[in-house]
C-alpha cells in the first residue's frame, strides 16, 4: 500500500493553483490605495447628500461605508491568510478571505432592503432635491470610484476577498453613474423622483453583487466541487488510465479561492506499479484541472475490492468491511457505476 500526502505545496511557476502573478504586498497597496479615496470621498459626500435633501446621495455614502469596511476587512483577511499553518489549523486561516468575502456579500443584501424601502417611501412622496448639487457631487464620485475601481483591479481578483471589495466599488461607480442621472434630470426637468429611481437601480446592482458573493462563497463552505469541475467526469477520467480498476471516495473541494484539493481511494491492478500509477495521477490532475494539492490512498486489488464489490450487491462476501461506507459515486472501467 502507498499513501501521497502532498501538505500545503506553494507553486509560484504558474502550474499550480496558488500562484497568481501579484503580489500580497502589491495586492495590499492597491487595496489601501482605493480605501483611502474611498474613505475621504465618502466623508464629503454625507455633508452634501443632507443637504441636498438626496437619497441617492446618501445612499451612496452608505454603500461606500460598506465600500470602506469590505476593504478594511479584505486587507485583515489577507494578513490572517497569510499565516503559515500550525496547530490545530492546519490549512492555516486561508478560509479567512472566504469569510470576509462572504460578509461583503451579506452587507451589499441587507444594505439593498433598507434602501429599497427608503427609494419607494420617497417615490410616494418625493422630497425637494436639489439637483445641480447632487449632480457636481456624483461626477466627482464617478472620478473617484474610477481610480479606485482600476485600483482594485490591479489586484489578484481571482482571490474572492479581494473580488467581494471589487464588486463594492464596482457597485459604487455604477450607483454615481445612476445618480448623476438622476441629479441632471431634476436640475432640468424638476422631476424629483428621479432621484428615488436612481436609488432603485443601485438597488438592484447590489442584490446582484451580493447574491454572487454569498453564493460562491457559500459553495466554498459547503465544500462543493470548484465551478467549471464535473466529479463524475473527473472520476471517469481518473479510472480510465492505465492499470487503475476503481476510483471511489473522491472529494474535490476549495481550500481558498485559486487552491482546490482532492483527496481520493485508488485500486490498481495487482500488476501494475501503484507508485507509477499515483504519479501519473497526480500529472494528470495538474496538468487537467489544474489540482496540484492532492491526497491520493493508493492499494493493490485486493480485500478491499471485494468488500466493494459486495456493497455494490454484485458479490456476497465477508472478506473485509474497509470502506463499507464510500461516500459518493463508485467508478469502475466499464462499469462505470454512479
């Protein structure tokens, strides 16, 4: 029997999974660079949106204070993910971006119901605003967001901590675009629920950003298969290489955003070399998927495939119970059973 245990292996040639292009310290500098023109561009902007008596202002203040927190958040995120593992963490705190990512996501939903409430209140009743003010403010805001929009972006946004500040600011520079808009349609037209319809539109770009945040995510928590990776198609592909008889208990999860893993039980033929065998695997999967963080058990056909065999209800046999309890599809070379 021979057992891969591949722990923790940074790739920066760019074959594996962790390697991105961009630097951590570069990644933080632009992040702090688009914190700090947020931050000081939001300040401003709550003094003009009370008193331009403008939602869609004020609005957009709030959403850059989510602006501001996310990138805060992404910034601690990268500096806990950086931490090598030790103890009882022993992926490290990677999962770390995950979570912050996820935050982001829930603060663009919720901060999307309580100003969907306060746009309709205001179509119903829509207050004085004075338009020529909101509309000076959000062409400046639509400068600012630009630069800090391109400044994230050249960042590693493969790295969903750093995508879920991304889509706050992206968020952001199309609420401006909304609400100068509005702002030019009140100053000329002095249709004053412009505004209030501005507001729904940047309404509607949050849902949209912060469901995909809390989806992909969440995928990640519940350790679903990397998008765009097919289990079955992957188990198949894996069993159909020379001298394998069967792939079972195969799990393909996501560390961290760019670092999938996965762990699986192979039987070779009694013939073959499993060592061969599990390095040609391992070639596979890296130069396939893209997986280079595996954990492969690799065993002769033996008991052990006979205890299968009797799970499957193909054979009655006490021989042995190892792996009575396979999680998942069973993929054999021709019968390919799922």
């Amino acid at each position: 029997m021979a057992k891969k245990h591949d722990h923790d292996q940074e790739h920066d040639d760019g074959h594996g999974g962790h390697a991105h292009g961009v630097s951590a310290d570069a990644d933080r500098r632009w992040l702090t660079l688009a914190l700090v023109l947020i931050a000081v561009f939001m300040s401003a902007e709550v003094v003009i949106g009370v008193l331009a008596n403008s939602l869609a202002l004020i609005s957009d203040a709030a959403h850059m204070l989510t602006d501001v927190a996310s990138i805060v958040l992404a910034l601690v995120a990268m500096r806990l993910a950086a931490r090598p593992a030790k103890g009882s963490y022993t992926f490290g705190l990677k999962r770390v971006e995950i979570l912050s990512a996820q935050a982001n996501g829930l603060t663009l939903l919720l901060l999307s119901v309580w100003l969907a409430y306060e746009a309709i209140h205001r179509l119903i009743a829509p207050p004085s605003v004075t338009g020529g003010l909101v509309l000076a403010t959000a062409l400046v805001g639509v400068a600012v967001n630009l630069v800090a929009t391109w400044a994230i972006s050249r960042a590693n946004r493969t790295s969903l901590n750093v995508e879920g500040a991304y889509q706050h600011i992206l968020t952001d520079l199309f609420g401006f675009i909304a609400t100068a808009i509005a702002g030019a349609v009140v100053l000329f037209t002095g249709f004053g629920r412009a505004d209030a319809i501005a507001s729904l539109l940047v309404v509607a770009l949050m849902l949209k950003a912060g469901y995909g945040l809390v989806r992909d995510s969440g995928r990640i928590f519940l350790e679903a298969a990397p998008a765009g990776i097919d289990p079955d198609v992957l188990g198949d592909l894996l069993v159909a290489q020379k001298g394998v008889a069967e792939v079972h208990d195969l799990h393909i999860w996501t560390i961290t955003s760019g670092q999938s893993a996965l762990s699986a039980h192979v039987l070779v033929e009694a013939s073959e070399d499993c060592h061969a065998v599990r390095r040609d695997l391992e070639q596979l999967l890296a130069t396939g998927p893209g997986i280079t963080h595996t954990t492969l058990q690799v065993d002769h056909v033996g008991s052990e495939f006979q205890g299968l065999l009797r799970i499957s209800g193909r054979e009655e046999t006490e021989t042995d119970t190892h792996c009575d309890d396979a999680h998942g599809p069973v993929h054999r070379p021709a019968l390919h059973e799922h």
